[in-house]
C-alpha cells in the first residue's frame, strides 16, 4: 500500500519502520504503567521490555531464514540484501526467542516470573497490533486471492521488490485481519488485567486467543507460504496449535493441583 512514507534527497522513511517504533514505544509506555499498577519495578520490567524487543527482532529474523533456508543456501548473498534486512520475519520466532530471554532475565532479577509475564501481555498484544497495520503497508504476509468487496489490490512496485507481493491481484487484507484481532485481544488482556487472576493468567489467555486467531487467519494467507512440518497445515498454524495444547495443559495442571481450601477446616480450628 504505501512501503514508504515519504522520500526526501533520496531517503525513504518505510512506513513499516515507523510503525514498528511507535509499537514499541506504546508497548513500553503500557508495560511500565502496568508494572507499577502491580506493585513490580517499572525501571526493571521496561529493560526487560526493551531485552525482549531485541530478542523477538532477532528470533523472527532468524526463525525467517531457518524456513526459507533452501533459498538463503542457494544464494547466501541474500543474508544481507535489502529484503531480508527490511523483512519483519516469523513472528512466532521472534515470540519464542523473547520467551526464552524474559525467563532468564527474570530469574536474574528475581522477578516473579508469572506475574511479570501478565503485565507485559497486553502491551504484547498493542504492539502487535500496530505493528500488522506496519505489514499491511510494506506488503509482507499478504493474503491469499479474494473475491470479497474488501479485497486489496497492491501496485507499488517498490512493495513487490522488498517483500515479493504480487501485484494487481486482490487479495484478503490478512495483515488487517490479524491487526483487528490483536486490537480486540489488547482490550480483553486489559480490562482482564484490572481484576483479580491468578498469576500466569493474563499471558496464558493471551497465547491461547493469538494462536487461535494466527491459526485460523493462516487459511486465507498466501498458499504459497511454506510448510516445513508437511501435513495439512502450515508451520506457523502447526506451532498455533501447540501453544493452545500447552496453555491447556498447563491450565489444568494448575486447576487440578491447587491447593482447595476445607470447608470443614474452619469451624474445626475455631472450637479450638
């Protein structure tokens, strides 16, 4: 739609780029609010934001090269070409590795792992969402071809060059799709936040609501998108449903093993 914001003596200010900040920025800003809401250090929780920023840049990156490695093989010279560099990645990739970064760092900082994992949710979820508007207008994770009335057509060939997508075909705006989605899922991890939960509740509702709506919306992504895993769905749809097995799991594994209090307990200790 638009790659770039404008062009100035030759600069391009890419549209995606802006949006990623500004994601990030609101993301932060929301965070540290949250941090200090629930008693946690805001100072330390937003170093841990910003840790996991570049652990999730690096993650998707990497995770991009590891799917098309057949390609990246064939031509190494593409690790450094303008494409990959502006390329957004695998966003389960950059999920992962900021997974794995916050753990450690919150074991560090002796940071209550669960409970610091909640206030970052939902700044998740806003950052996300801005960032898809950023896709849509790069191009990348495009659609699959669509005859319904909302179809996009892309026809700025500088969008074809950096990402590939094809031009003059309407397709399903999925970017859009996933951006609406990760605003409404934003809205229900913060007004979920603002009551009473056990902790881990926040960031496992979150996990389960994305994964099922990246599951669903990778149907009417481009079919061409590969599926290193093979069966009927593709890799980021198979990791989809892993995560949703595993916040269930886990759910009831905490629900099953609590500890329930005695009803009978009470009045026993009070004759006492």
């Amino acid at each position: 739609m638009l790659p770039y914001l404008f062009t100035l003596f030759g600069f391009h200010l890419p549209t995606y780029g802006l949006l990623v900040a500004l994601a990030f920025l609101a993301a932060l800003a929301l965070t540290g609010r949250l941090a200090k809401r629930h008693g946690l250090d805001s100072e330390t929780v937003l170093n841990l934001g910003i840790y996991c920023a570049m652990a999730g840049i690096a993650g998707a990156k990497i995770m991009m090269i590891l799917v098309d490695f057949g390609d990246y093989a064939r031509n190494p010279g593409m690790l450094f070409s303008l494409s990959t560099l502006q390329a957004a990645g695998i966003f389960y990739g950059g999920l992962i590795a900021a997974l794995i970064v916050a753990w450690f760092y919150m074991r560090r900082k002796q940071l209550p792992l669960l409970a610091t994992a909640d206030v970052l949710a939902p700044g998740l979820a806003l950052g996300h969402s801005i960032g898809r508007l950023g896709c849509f207008a790069a191009g990348c994770c495009w659609g699959a071809r669509a005859a319904v009335p909302w179809a996009v057509t892309f026809t700025r060939p500088e969008a074809h060059d950096l990402v590939g997508v094809p031009l003059g075909v309407p397709l399903h705006p999925t970017q859009l799709y996933e951006a609406i989605a990760e605003a409404v899922i934003f809205l229900i991890l913060y007004r979920r936040i603002a009551k009473p939960h056990r902790p881990g509740a926040i960031i496992g509702l979150y996990l389960a609501l994305y994964a099922t709506v990246r599951f669903f919306d990778d149907f009417l992504r481009d079919p061409q998108q590969p599926n290193p895993f093979g069966g009927p769905f593709n890799n980021a749809q198979w990791i989809s449903l892993g995560l949703i097995v595993m916040v269930v799991i886990v759910s009831f594994q905490r629900s099953a093993f609590s500890v329930q209090p005695n009803p009978r307990a009470a009045p026993k200790a009070a004759e006492k």
